[in-house]
C-alpha cells in the first residue's frame, strides 16, 4: 500500500512542479530574451508559438538537464537544455519540431541537448509525420568534447533514415557553422532569413588565416548567398514570421509521410476553366523570350504556386501548386533566363526536385521549351555529362503520375531528358506551336545541306530554302504525334481542362521499380 503523506505534502509537491516548469518555459534571464530581440530574433518558444496552430504543442523533456562536468558547466544546468522538442498541429496535421535556444550556452549542442533531438527524430519517423528544426545554435558544445559531436552523427544517421519517408525541413534562424551545416544540408528543403541566419563550414577568420580572403558571415554564408550562389537555401525571407508563415503554406502542400497522398482541398476554380491569354503570353517566334511563370499561373488553382529555388538556375522553374485540389509538383523551362537551356545547375536543381516528388507521390507537370544544353568548355569540363544525367535519372526513376507539355522548342538531348514520352511520361501533349527536333531548322539545315548551300549561286537563298524544307518535312506540329511521341496536339487555351483530367486518371497510378536495394545515380 502507498505510503500516506502528511497533510498538505501533496499541494507542496504540486506547487514546486509549477515553480519547477514555470522556470523552464521562462528560460534565462529576460536579459537574454532582451539580446535576443535586438538582434531581431525570436525567442524558441515564440518561433514554436507561429509554426504549430495555437494551443496544439506538447513539449517533450521539458525538464531534462546535462549531466557534464568541468568549465563550470556543473554549476550551469539549465532546463530543456537549449532546445526545446516536442508535437503540434500545422492546418489539423500532426507535426514534430525541435528549436534551439539561443539564451542557453548558445543553443550550442551537448550529449543531452542531443540526445533529445535524436528522441523527437526518432518519434517523428516513428509516428510518420513531418519534422521541422528551427535551427539557431553556434554549433557543438566545446566543453563536452567529442561526445557533443557524436551527438551530431546521431542526427545526421536519423537525417539520412528519413530521407524520403518523412518530410524534413530545415530553418535556418540564426548561426549554423562547421559540422551542424550537415545537419539541413541532408533535409529536403532549407528555409534562411536574411541578415540574421548564415551557413558555413569554416567561418570568415578561418577563411581569412588560410587563404586570406577577409568576407563578412553574410557574405560569405548569407541567406541571399545560398539562395543565389550555392543553391543550399531554397527559400529566402526579409523576416522571421514570413519565414516560418510560408514554412506552414509548404507543409499543407505535402503529404505526412511516404505513405500518403498529399491532401486534397476544395476548388471553386473551374477544371475547364479555359486560358484564353495563353497563345499570347507565348510568342510563336522560338527566338523570343518570355517568363513561363505567367503560364503557371494561368494554368493551376487560383494562381497560386510556391516555387522552389527561385534564385538559384532561373533557367529551370521548379514550384510546388494544385490542379483540381490537389498538389502537383512543376518543372519548366525558362525563356526569360538562358533561353531556357539546361546547364549543372539546372540539371541538378531539376533532378533533386522531381526526386522530391517521386518520393512523397505528387505527380509531376513539366512544361517544355528548351533549345538544348548549354555549351561551353566550363560546363563540359565541370561534368555537364555526369550532372545532367542527374535529372534523366530522376525522372527515369519516377513511379507518380507524370505529364509533360511542348510549349515551344523542344530540341535534342534536352528534350529526352525533359519527361518525353520515350523516357516514361505517362501523357505526352504539345501546342500547336511546338517544334520538335533534333536541333533547330537553321542548325539543321547547314548541317545537312551544307553541300548544296556553299555550291549554289546564291547561298544565302539555298540556305533559306533548306530550312524551309526541313522544317515542312521534319519540325512541322504533327510530325510526333503522327510517330506516337505526342498523345496529342491540344489548344493551349484546354491546357488546364487536359491536365486536371490526365491527373485525375492517373490518380491511382500503380507502378514498381524492379527489385533492388536502391540505385546508383550519376554524381
């Protein structure tokens, strides 16, 4: 039998837990919250308080402390640590989150800071929902040695066993330097904001003692630096509400896990709403260039989509939107950077996207106007080969349903590559206005007839003949689909009626990859 307590040890009992509690969720002195909103940073707590729906966060070990002794660190043993882990709700959807607490040595990672990521990781794997870090540490606990870096391979080894079962997403709020980079780097998609938040591996007085090089944080691992340069951010914000607002928007696109759909809203836009404007926002002339956003935006739900990378390779928009209530996940040339060609960057941003998808079941819309891949001796040397074989693969290897659309020009190896029907697309449609070929007419035709060109009396004239000819004989807009490499040639104003209803066949698309253990894509 339970021993009986005396009189009013039990209130006591119950007012040291509120005492207790009530001085973990306060955290530090209010000096450091003090700091901490000058630099124009949000506290954890209040980070949390913008991600999750209001009143849905359930805090996990709350009250753990280290145990680490020497440098003082047993005479400082603050609750939670300096992360605070735990569940809530984003939209009614159960979602995992860990953040760092700057007030607290730093929001520095020690073996119990550590061991309670490595806890909510392991449940959000567990329970199949997405994880989300808010990420504002100064890296590894110097004063905990080699046991605060092992922590970090605990979190990359979790990072690495949720790659495509689980969404991941990274936001970056303040530093993230040295080995802690790894960490969003193995996430799907990283979110920064600009001036405070930067990622390095070796900060700017490493940089300048080795190379001499002098560079300040941002320059040298800024939020505009990572979206723009290094391809690393994925989403750049001026401030941390629209940050971690839009970091809510991506995860009502996507599904909890691996093993769902993505949800489905109701849509008051019309499936056959037509998109009379779209001849004119595409000029028939293929030297002509124009933003393929506008086509995305009259083609999907309202408008509205969230693109992915948009800074980095402009020559290749990749968004996430909804057809039919449902989300989609958009690849498209872009005319208005490069022409629209396929270089490293491109290639690569492309492949790590549709990967993305394939992964967690969003179809696949690819709108195609591409002249080619991009020449040069740089882009050669560098491994335009090996790298834009990145995206063949992927789409290669993609079991969602896949559509694809010839806006335009369409030539080569780049078109291959582009989701065409001899490499897997599901449905293959094109625009009048498309131009299918092995390169362009005028490339073409002095290839083939060069002979008959430098031998006329008036070049010049023979030249324009021969392209006339090879573009009625080979370029003209039947010319795949009598081949069957196009299903069909559709009125660009139908694009949207066409793809909700291709999507909603393909919607219990069933397909499988022959028994392996996993591939081995071109690096």
């Amino acid at each position: 039998m339970p021993t009986a307590q005396a009189p009013g040890k039990g209130v006591d009992r119950i007012r040291e837990l509120v005492e207790v509690k009530e001085s973990a969720l306060a955290g530090p002195d209010p000096k450091a919250t003090e700091r901490q909103h000058a630099k124009g940073k949000l506290t954890a707590r209040e980070r949390i308080e913008l991600l999750v729906d209001k009143g849905s966060f359930t805090e996990v070990e709350q009250l753990r402390r280290h145990r680490a002794t020497g440098f003082g660190l047993e005479r400082k043993r603050p609750y939670t640590d300096g992360v605070v882990t735990g569940w809530g709700t984003v939209e009614g959807r159960t979602v995992f989150v860990y953040a760092h607490d700057f007030r607290i040595f730093g929001g520095a990672l020690g073996e119990a800071h550590a061991a309670k990521i490595h806890k909510i990781m392991d449940m959000a794997i567990a329970a199949g929902a997405p994880l989300v870090s808010l990420n504002d540490g100064a890296g590894a606990r110097i004063q905990e040695g080699v046991g605060a870096l092992a922590g970090y391979g605990g979190i990359f080894q979790r990072n690495t066993r949720a790659s495509g079962v689980i969404p991941q997403i990274s936001v970056m709020l303040g530093p993230c330097a040295g080995g802690a980079a790894y960490s969003p780097a193995l996430t799907d998609f990283v979110f920064m904001v600009r001036e405070t938040s930067q990622m390095f591996i070796t900060g700017p007085d490493v940089v300048k003692a080795v190379t001499g090089e002098e560079i300040s944080h941002n320059g040298l691992g800024g939020a505009d630096v990572h979206a723009e340069t290094s391809g690393v951010c994925h989403f750049a914000y001026d401030d941390e509400e629209t940050c971690i607002a839009e970091v809510r928007y991506l995860l009502s696109l996507l599904p909890s896990n691996n093993r769902e759909l993505p949800p489905t809203v109701l849509c008051d836009d019309p499936a056959d709403r037509r998109g009379d404007v779209l001849p004119e926002l595409v000029p028939c002339d293929g030297n002509r260039a124009y933003d393929v956003r506008g086509v995305i935006e009259e083609v999907v739900d309202d408008g509205e989509y969230m693109e992915v990378n948009a800074a980095f390779a402009p020559n290749l928009v990749c968004a996430f939107a909804r057809l039919g209530g449902h989300t989609v996940g958009i690849v498209a040339n872009q005319p208005a950077a490069l022409a629209g060609v396929l270089d490293i960057r491109a290639s690569e941003k492309g492949a790590r996207f549709v990967q993305f998808c394939d992964a967690f079941n969003i179809p696949l819309v690819t709108l195609i106007d591409v002249p080619g891949f991009l020449p040069g001796v740089d882009q050669e040397h560098d491994g335009i080969i090996r790298r834009g074989a990145k995206l063949l693969y992927a789409y290669c290897n993609a079991t969602v349903p896949r559509i694809s659309v010839v806006l335009r020009k369409a030539y080569g190896g780049a078109y291959i590559v582009m989701d065409s029907r001899s490499i897997g697309a599901d449905i293959a449609l094109a625009w009048p206005s498309n131009e299918i070929a092995v390169m362009g007419a005028e490339g073409a035709a002095n290839v083939v007839f060069r002979r008959e060109i430098a031998a006329a009396d008036d070049p010049d004239a023979m030249r324009a003949q021969k392209i006339d000819e090879y573009k009625r004989t080979l370029v003209h807009p039947y010319y795949a689909a009598e081949r069957g490499l196009v299903d069909d040639v559709i009125d660009p104003a139908d694009t949207r009626k066409m793809l909700v209803s291709a999507l909603t066949m393909l919607h219990s698309k069933d397909a499988e990859l022959p028994r392996r253990k996993h591939g081995n894509p071109p690096q």
